[in-house]
C-alpha cells in the first residue's frame, strides 16, 4: 500500500507552531471568542457580554490571538470590530465545537429487523 502524500516526516519546527496554536486556543475564554468570531465580526463590549467576562479580560484575550494572526481589527466608527484572519483556524474550531455537540447528543439506538 503506498505511503499518504503527507507522511513525509514532520520537522519539528512545524509540530511546535501548530501545538502553539492548540496551546493558544485551550484556554477557553480564547475558544469562546474565536467561536463567536467565526459567527460574525463582534466589538469587544459585544464580546464580553456574549461570553460574560469583562472588557479586560476580552481586551487581553484578543490581544493574543492578534499577536498569533487568528484575529484582526478594523476601526468601524468609535469601535474596533474584530473578526478571525485566519480561515484554517476558524474551520479547526467549528470542527472541535460541533464534534462535541454531536458527543452530547443522546445516541439513538438501531433495530434489528
């Protein structure tokens, strides 16, 4: 059987940038925005309300995932709105929140005959 194109080994260099980003969305208030994000651009007072931290704690948050390239900016009257720059990202997320949804949802038993 041939080998997958992309089993070629992995340098390391990859594998630390793609666990910086895992170790960047496991906190959750990150995953929440990034989540909320991926519905629609947000101003960071909507944001806060949504995931009921304050405007600090949003403000820090977002900071980050600036810094990382998955969030950016753009001035809409006295407002930053914010919305995810990066589109692989914002896919990892909708992924990893509807998997658990589904995990959630009560298994419906198959009959037989």
């Amino acid at each position: 059987m041939p080998a997958p194109p992309d089993s070629d080994p992995l340098p390391p260099d990859l594998l630390q940038d793609a666990a910086a980003t895992f170790g960047l969305l496991s906190a959750t208030v990150r995953l929440h925005l990034l989540w909320l994000l991926t519905l629609g651009e947000r101003d960071v007072g909507t944001l806060a309300e949504e995931t009921g931290q304050s405007v600090a704690t949003v403000s820090h948050h977002l900071g980050k995932l600036k810094l990382a390239g998955l969030v950016r900016a753009r001035r809409q009257g006295k407002h930053q709105i914010h919305y995810v720059d990066d589109q692989h990202v914002a896919d990892m997320v909708r992924l990893a929140i509807e998997h658990h949804r589904q995990l959630r949802m009560p298994r419906r038993r198959v009959r037989n005959g």
